[in-house]
C-alpha cells in the first residue's frame, strides 16, 4: 500500500471519528406549561349594535394549558432535525362582556351566556439547535413549521325578557386545519448524565379561516360570527424533562 494511500485513509478515519466525536446530544422529552394569546385572538370586545349585525374579530381566548413532547436527533455538534407534538387548550373569557353586549343589542331583561374552549393540536418537524454554555448548563433554540387544527368553542346565549324565555341561539363550533410556525429558545440543565431539565419559551402561529354556523338567530342585532379569519399567535412557556442520548 502506497503512503499516499495510507495517509488518505488515516486522515479518513481522523476526520470521520472527529465529526461523530463533535454530535451534539439527541433527545426525546416530554413538557407542559401555560400559553398566552396575543393580538385579536386574546381581545375580549363590548360589542353593541341594535341596528343589524356586527362582525367581531375579538377571539375572547384566555390564556390556557399545554403539553408536548417532542424529540431531536443531532447530526454535528450544534445542530439536529426533530419534531414536536403539543396539544392544548383555551377557555372563553370574559363571558360577561359578551352577554352584556347582546342585552344592550336586544334590550332584553336578560341574557346568560355559555361557552366552551378552544382546543388545538399541532405536528411540526423542524432544526433544532444546542450550544453548552457551562459544564450542564445548554442554551437550547428551535425554528418548526408543520399544521396545526384547531376547533373553536360552542357559544351558546339565552335570551330572557318579561319573565318570558325568548330561547337560545348557538354559535357552533368549527374546526380547521391549517400551516402553522413555532419557534422557541430556551435552557437545558443536566441532572444526570441522561436526564435533562428543561426551560422553554415559543412563539407560535395559524391562521386558519373558520366558516362558523349560527343557529336559531333571531334577532337582527348584536355581535354575529359567520367568518372567523384571524391569526391564533402567542407565546407559550414550559418545564420539562428529556431523556437524553448520544453523549
């Protein structure tokens, strides 16, 4: 064998050990936190109109719970692919403000307004990235996109006037499913050698377009939703655990 040829192999070997010595750790976790709507979807609007129907783009989402998991395999020291799947809720807030606004649209006695939440699930792939910031301390990042469904919650309101129930009028829920992003930095603490804690902050993003169905509507007055076209954004934070491999 020609030193040419035994020096190429070595440098082979040299460099392919050094590129499988510098992957970062893979992981699979599991976490769960709070998310926090913003923009229109997080509005909650008094809405009064006695002269036909207004069309709102307040989503009244209060801020809900969450849990994911989600799992990277690393291909060089910093950078990997993974995925995450997360699935939470949002209950309806302000509940009274949108029974306010139908008694004033109606000038009704009475209305009692119920509703249910939104729930969404989302499956995204995406690159990951890890850069060790101290001896078990990481500074961790991810930049997804995938699809995200989402069902909007049941409105129903009751209508009492002199005494005399006028019935109820059902804002149905719908369901889409949609492109959405997420992306997220946060801070990866090892407990031991394949158990990690974990930190985390994600922005988040959909804009699916709901067709919504309204049911037994009477009156030609107040807040009417039959097109709901707004993005459903916020930011959620988390703790959680992953297990840890590849080190």
């Amino acid at each position: 064998m020609s030193r040419l040829k035994l020096v190429s192999i070595i440098v082979f070997m040299v460099f392919s050990l050094g590129t499988m010595a510098q992957k970062g750790p893979s992981f699979i976790g599991v976490s769960g936190g709070i998310s926090f709507p913003t923009g229109n979807w997080g509005k909650s609007n008094f809405i009064s109109s006695t002269n036909g129907y207004v069309s709102d783009p307040a989503g009244f989402a209060d801020k809900g719970g969450f849990g994911s998991v989600d799992g990277a395999w690393f291909f060089s020291k910093h950078f990997g692919v993974g995925a995450l799947f997360s699935y939470g809720t949002h209950k309806t807030k302000n509940i009274n403000t949108l029974s306010s606004g139908y008694q004033d649209s109606f000038d009704v006695d009475q209305v009692a307004t119920t509703a249910s939440s939104y729930k969404m699930w989302s499956l995204m792939p995406g690159l990951y990235f890890d850069h060790r910031l101290w001896k078990k301390l990481s500074v961790t990042a991810r930049a997804l996109a995938g699809i995200t469904h989402t069902s909007t919650p049941e409105i129903s309101v009751d209508v009492t006037d002199s005494d005399i129930d006028d019935g109820t009028f059902v804002q149905q829920s719908a369901s889409k499913t949609s492109f959405g992003f997420d992306g997220g930095i946060g801070l990866s603490y090892s407990v031991v050698k394949c158990l990690s804690v974990r930190l985390l902050g994600d922005y988040f993003y959909s804009k699916p377009n709901f067709t919504i169905e309204n049911t037994q509507r009477q009156n030609a007055a107040g807040r009417l939703i039959n097109n709901y076209n707004q993005a459903l954004a916020g930011f959620n934070v988390s703790l959680g655990v992953a297990y840890v491999f590849g080190k």
